[in-house]
C-alpha cells in the first residue's frame, strides 16, 4: 500500500496505485491481449513501453495486490496473473476504452464491444485463466 497516501479519498487512492502512464496500459495487454510474461507485455506495446520501467510497473503491480507473478526455474519466463483486485479494473478498463472511442471517434474499431451479459462471460473466462490455472 502507500506509506503516506495525500488524502483519504478513495479516487485518490485509486489514483495513487493506477495512475502512472503505464499500470492501466499493463492490466489492458493483460486482461484483452492475454499478454502475460515480461516478453509478451515489452514487445506487444504499442506505446513503446521501456524494459525498466515495465519491470518497476510490474513489481508495483504485484506489491499493490493487482497481479501475481508465478515463480519459476532460471532461464524461464514467469507469468502474470490477474488478482480478485485486478479483475475489479476490467469493468473501469472498458469505460475508460469506450470514453476513448467518444473522445476520439478514429479509435472506435479497437473499442472493447461488451454488454453486461459479455462482461460477465469475460470476468468468468478470466476468473478461471488466471486463479485457476
């Protein structure tokens, strides 16, 4: 958590954990390209994210409780898992995808396309991707 948060208001904490310029472009390769090791996550950014600070937004990811990062032997590539707190971004990922594409309409065709009934269906697949497996 962090150390001396500026208020207690819970937006502000929320923005305190997610609101460098990477974490929510993390989660999004995560949760809607299933990008999952360090590899996947630096080569299919499109933002040209930097390998040292993918690997500080990843740990900070880990310690805040959105992600889990599997151990696994030397010379292997870990995975990232999504936390119950990291699935509870998914539903503000799509707003913030469709605000986007009313923002700026030339985004519209990589808007998330999801009803209430589809959000659920992708919670559950998620769910079970990444607290499952």
């Amino acid at each position: 958590m962090i150390p001396h948060p500026r208020s207690d208001c819970p937006i502000n904490r929320s923005l305190e954990l997610l609101g460098d310029r990477w974490s929510l472009l993390i989660l999004r390769d995560i949760v809607l390209h299933d990008r999952r090791s360090f590899r996947e996550l630096l080569t299919g950014s499109q933002e040209g994210i930097s390998a040292p600070v993918l690997s500080r937004r990843l740990a900070d990811l880990v310690e805040t409780g959105f992600l889990t990062k599997n151990e696994v032997t030397r010379g292997r590539q870990g995975r990232y898992s999504l936390t119950e707190q990291g699935l509870a971004v998914v539903p503000l990922l799509i707003e913030l995808g469709r605000l986007g594409a009313r923002i700026d309409p030339t985004t519209t065709h990589n808007a998330p396309d999801l009803d209430e009934a589809g959000l659920t269906e992708r919670m559950s697949a998620l769910r079970r991707a990444h607290m499952e497996s």
